[in-house]
C-alpha cells in the first residue's frame, strides 16, 4: 500500500514541477500576446515625429511637400489620442518618408558615381590623349623632365581636399581607385537606412552638402593641374632655351621645326610651311647655309612672322587649301608661359599685331574664366552650372561634348580641363572637311620623337660633360700637388667639387638638375680649369 501511495506521491510531484518550469514560458507568451499599452505606442509614435523632425531639418524634401502636412497631423493625432487615426497617419507617413529616402538614396548615389567617372579618368600626361581633338585633355610626356607624376598629382588632390570631409569614411572615398570600393563607401558614408525604424541610419548629409564635398574635391584638382602644368611649361621654357647652347645647332633646328613648326629662318621665307614640307626635311637640311641661325630670346618666344609664320591672324593662311598640310603646334602655349607666366587660354585669346614690325601679343578677347585662371575661386565651383558640367552625367571631366556647345555661350566658366586647344580656330575660316583633318594634326606629338630625342641628347651631353670636368679636375689636382703650399687654395676648391654627387645620384627633373650642376658645379670646374 505504501509502495503504491509512494508512487502515486512521485507522479504528482514530477507534474507539479513540470508546470511550475512552463509557467514562465505560458506567462511570457500571454505577455507577447497582449496589446502594447498606451505609454509604449505614443512612445513609438513619438519616434517616428523625431526621425521625420530629423530628416525635415537636415534634408531638402521640398519634392515631398505632403511629409510636412502629414507629420503636423499626426502631432495633433498624438495629442488627440485617437488610436485609429493614428495608426492610419503613421502607416501613410512611413511611406512617404520611405520614398523620399530611396529618391534621396538614389540621386546622391548617381551624383556619386558620376563624380568618380571623372575623378578616375584624371591622366595628365598621355601623348596620346594630346592629340585626340580640337581640345585635347593631356599634357606630353617625358619622364626626363618630369612631366609623368599622375601618382603625385592624385596624393596633392587627396592631401587639399581632406579639409571638406568630416569623417574618415568620407576621407577615403577620395583615396580608393575602383569604383567598387567607392559605391560601398560612399553609401556607408552619407546612405539613409530606415529598415530598423526603431534604430535608424541617419547620416544628416544633404544632397547640396554631398554635392558641395565633391565640388569642392573639382575644384581643388583644377588648382592641383594648374601647378603641375604650369611648371611643365616652365620646364619646357627652360629646355628650350637652354637647349640652344647645348645641342648641336641642326638638332636644335630639327627638333624646333618638326616638333613646333618654328623656323629658325632670320629674315627668310622657307620654300614652304606645311607639314608635308617640314616632315620632308632632313637632319643635313638645318644648317647656316640653307639660313638657319639661333635666335635671341625675343625672337624665341615673342609670336612674329620671321620665325613662326602661323602666328598670324590667318594661321595657316599657307595651306588653307591643302589639307595635307594642314597642322596646329603646341608652342604658343610654351611661349604664352615665358611670357606672362600663366596657362594659355586659347578659347578666349586673340594674337594682335604689336607696334613693332612682325610681332604680334596675346590678347585677352573677353573677361570669361577657364578652369586654370589663377584667380578661381572655390565659389565658381559651388554653382549649378559647375555641378550641370560635373555631376550630372557620367562623364570625363575633360571634355563633355553633350554639354559643350551649350556652355560655349553666355558663360562666366569654361568647365572643360583639356590642356591644349588649337588657338585662333574660330577666326579662320576652315572648311568642315579642313575642321575634321585638323582635329588630329596636333605636330608636337605627331613628331614628338624629335623632342624625347634632342631631351634625351641634352641629358647625355650634360653627364658627359660632368663626368670629362671631373676627370680633368683629378689631373689638374695630381699638377697643383707638386707646389702644394703655393695652390692649397685651389687645391681645397677642386676637393670640394670632387666630392659633388655623381651626375645619376640625384633624382631631380632634367632641368632641375641642370641648374643644379651648372652652378654648382661645371661653371665652377671650367673657372678653375682656365
């Protein structure tokens, strides 16, 4: 019997304890069923006014007026208390809202797409790109004088432009080179996230401030490209005058002839002045004999007939029928840099006769900007027609054919980076069949060649010749030490400039170089060895 009750007795406590451990989980199932209290929903309702609160005082929502109207109304529904209504409010709410947050998500996702497509695409120097049209939007290449440093011009980009971003994400979006890594960053940077409306993603960016970073990033890259381009009309200044007394005088002819048209020809007129005449002429052709004869620098560099007939108010007037012939050079471009030392802006420059005989100066034909003015200002870029050229197509930066025709007129800015631009085109009249043959007789880089050569020849004659004073120094040396009390002077002189770096040991542009080692070294050493 009281085996049987001792059993009974086991059971009945094995089922209490069974209940007692699923009454918490029967109590918080009753709980998740039962209605949200009145304190939770206008909690939750309030959330929702606080997020719309936010998005109306950082956004721009002026094309959803109703998400206004309908947020006051729900105020009023809050304070009312009306539970239907306002569930109703909140649900219409919402999805305004919600599509304001993809129309926003979408159109700052495009706009940054759109920026990156240029961004990306910057290549300075490109031989190529040189002479691809009418306006080309590369500078030459030459890894001697140092016209090759992309690298260096996107870091001095990224270094001038870090003051607009306020957070590291947005910092990097300027420093990644795949489009990929940029879409992932720039939605973490400045994307609206309200999947989780309890705990949502609001990075309180507007479009106008996303537009204004990245304008912003334009215009410091118009400043970057100025310096660099500026410095490589210097360098080729430098180089071409320079060169003169340095090359031999036919390939100094050659390479100013064939690569810039320039005649070297005092007083002279040349059988002829097209291309076809000036790819005929030979190495053995440049010479005194034939009127070839180094020019001064005013000759050099100041537009005239004598030595540079296109430069002229009917450039090529030669060969207007003889499409053949037909070319434009990049040299007043060199010459506009000597002498005003500023950037050539051929789309609104005029050449007009001077008062002397045969000279001509660049005149300025109207007041418009262009993206290298050294007085542009960060505001010029904050404008609707810098973000119309910019941003609101997928575009280069350099050239936008769609939107060029229309910005031509009535400008304040030509938006456009191309760095060369035939000069004086719209003022002669070319046929559209001499239009279409031109846009691709761009002479510097067709016979480019001739220039990397005469560089290089200069750069090999200057380590000769630093390597010959060396030499001649040592022996000079190994003579004075005979009477070494009477020359300790000069002795002590010629030890300094022996232990001068090797030509190869320093990493500078060509001409950096060469003012390096001329006055410090070679006039020094010739001084000595006189």
């Amino acid at each position: 019997m009281f085996k049987k009750n001792k059993g009974l007795l086991i059971g009945i406590l094995a089922t209490i304890t069974s209940i007692s451990t699923l009454f918490p989980l029967i109590k918080k199932q009753i709980a998740i069923d039962e209605p949200k209290n009145n304190n939770d929903l206008v909690d939750e309702n309030q959330k929702i006014v606080d997020i719309v609160n936010e998005i109306i005082n950082n956004y721009d929502t002026k094309d959803f007026p109703n998400i206004i109207k309908d947020k006051e109304e729900l105020e009023e529904l809050i304070k009312e208390g009306d539970k239907n209504k306002i569930e109703d409010k909140v649900k219409e709410l919402k999805e305004k809202i919600e599509n304001f947050v993809d129309d926003f998500n979408k159109k700052s996702e495009d706009l940054a797409i759109n920026f990156f497509e240029g961004y990306k695409n910057i290549d300075l120097y490109n031989n190529e790109l040189a002479n691809n049209d009418l306006r080309n939007s590369s500078f030459l290449k030459n890894d001697l004088l140092g016209w090759n440093v992309n690298d260096k011009i996107r870091e001095e980009i990224i270094n001038a432009s870090l003051k607009y971003f306020t957070s590291e994400t947005q910092e990097e979006t300027i420093k990644v080179k795949t489009e990929e890594e940029f879409n992932k960053l720039i939605n973490e940077a400045y994307k609206i996230d309200l999947d989780n409306w309890k705990n949502p993603k609001i990075p309180n960016i507007s479009k106008q401030k996303i537009e204004d970073k990245y304008l912003s990033v334009i215009f410091e890259t118009s400043r970057v490209l100025r310096k660099h381009i500026l410095e490589n009309f210097r360098e080729g200044v430098k180089f071409i005058s320079e060169s003169r007394f340095v090359l031999p005088n036919n390939i100094w002819f050659q390479m100013m002839n064939k690569t810039f048209g320039y005649f070297a020809l005092n007083n002279k007129q040349a059988k002829e002045y097209s291309l076809e005449y000036i790819n005929s002429l030979k190495l053995d052709d440049y010479n005194a004999k034939n009127g070839w004869v180094i020019p001064n620098d005013k000759d050099l560099f100041t537009p005239n007939e004598n030595y540079m007939l296109y430069y002229s108010d009917f450039w090529p007037v030669w060969s207007l029928n003889k499409e053949k012939g037909l070319y434009w050079s990049l040299y007043p471009y060199f010459a506009y840099a000597y002498l005003y030392n500023d950037i050539l802006d051929a789309e609104n420059t005029i050449l007009q006769p001077d008062q002397e005989m045969n000279y001509f100066e660049f005149v300025k034909n109207n007041e418009d900007k262009f993206v290298y003015n050294k007085e542009l200002l960060l505001e010029d870029f904050l404008s609707r027609e810098s973000y119309d050229w910019y941003l609101e197509t997928k575009q280069n930066w350099f050239d936008n054919p769609a939107k060029l025709e229309e910005l031509l007129e009535n400008k304040k800015l030509e938006f456009s980076f191309n760095v060369f631009e035939v000069i004086n085109l719209n003022w002669i009249p070319y046929t559209p069949k001499q239009k279409e043959v031109i846009r691709h007789q761009n002479i510097s880089v067709l016979n480019y060649k001739y220039f990397e050569e005469a560089v290089s020849l200069f750069d090999e004659i200057i380590r000769n010749k630093v390597l010959e004073l060396k030499e001649k120094l040592k022996s000079k040396k190994i003579e004075l030490e005979k009477d070494e009390l009477q020359n300790q002077e000069i002795i002590d002189k010629i030890n300094k400039l022996l232990v001068f770096p090797e030509y190869d040991q320093i990493q500078e542009t060509l001409m950096k170089k060469y003012d390096m080692f001329k006055d410090g070294f070679i006039n020094k050493a010739e001084e000595i060895l006189k």
